[in-house]
C-alpha cells in the first residue's frame, strides 16, 4: 500500500500531514512570504544554478512563494527552486493556499495542485482553480540591494 500525504502550502504556513491525521495534525508555522505577485519581482532576476529536477522532498521545504500565476519558489534546505508551472495557475495569488496530493513525501512534476481562498478550517477553503508543477530548477535569487 503506498503511503499518501496530503500537503496543503498557503503561502503564510506549510501544513504537512498525512492523510489519516489530517485532522488531528497541528500545522507548522512559517513566517509570512515577503514576494508580492509582481511579475516584475526581484526573485526573479536570479540565476539558474544547474539543470532542473523532476521531484523535491516535501519534509525538507522551508518557504514557498508565488512570485505570479506561472512561477512558484520553494526553499529546501539552503537552495531555492523556481517552478515554472505548466500551465499557468490562472488567479492564484499569495494569499491562496495550495493543496498537493504528495505521493512518498515529494512535489513532482506532472502532480496537479488546487488552490483554493483560505477558509475557516481545513478543507472548507473556496476551490479557485488547478494546475500543474512544471519541473523545479535550483535557482539563486539576485542578492538585496546595497544600502
């Protein structure tokens, strides 16, 4: 039998749980994301550091940002990874939570995605839209300005 996990990612709090404790899982905090859905953001001026892989671990993702309706960042570890969706997620913003269905503890290429607006609890969010994870490639935001 193969374990599911059910990760949901709005974008002030990563919630991770398995699927039969969803309900009884405390969800772990993680400071607000500070990139707007401009599409003119600096995070993506960067580089790309490598070629592009097809999975990332979900226990190890620290942030996650939407940058704008085509490109998501997520920290894991010490690297950030660009996800150019495929398509687009018409109308999701940072505010929208995202729900991923992981298979064996990792977001994939090809895994589809629902955002929803958040609601009270979990599970009661207003469905948005879906789409799909393009491949993730290691990326290198620009450095902050000078002061």
């Amino acid at each position: 039998m193969t374990s599911r996990a059910a990760l949901m990612l709005p974008f002030s709090a990563l919630l991770l749980a398995t699927a039969p404790t969803l309900a009884a899982t405390t969800p772990a905090a993680i400071p607000p994301a500070d990139v707007g859905n401009n599409p003119a953001d600096p995070m993506l001026g960067g580089k790309d550091l490598g070629p592009s892989i097809a999975c990332i671990s979900t226990v190890q993702i620290r942030k996650t940002r939407v940058i704008n309706e085509g490109v998501i960042m997520f920290q894991v570890g010490n690297r950030w990874y660009r996800n150019d969706m495929s398509p687009a997620c018409t109308g999701l913003t940072s505010k929208m939570t995202i729900i991923d269905r992981a298979h064996g503890g990792q977001l994939c290429q090809g895994n589809i995605i629902d955002y929803v607006l958040p609601g009270a609890a979990v599970g009661m969010g207003t469905h948005q839209g879906s789409c799909m994870y393009g491949r993730f490639t290691p990326y290198m935001p620009p450095p902050p300005p000078a002061k």
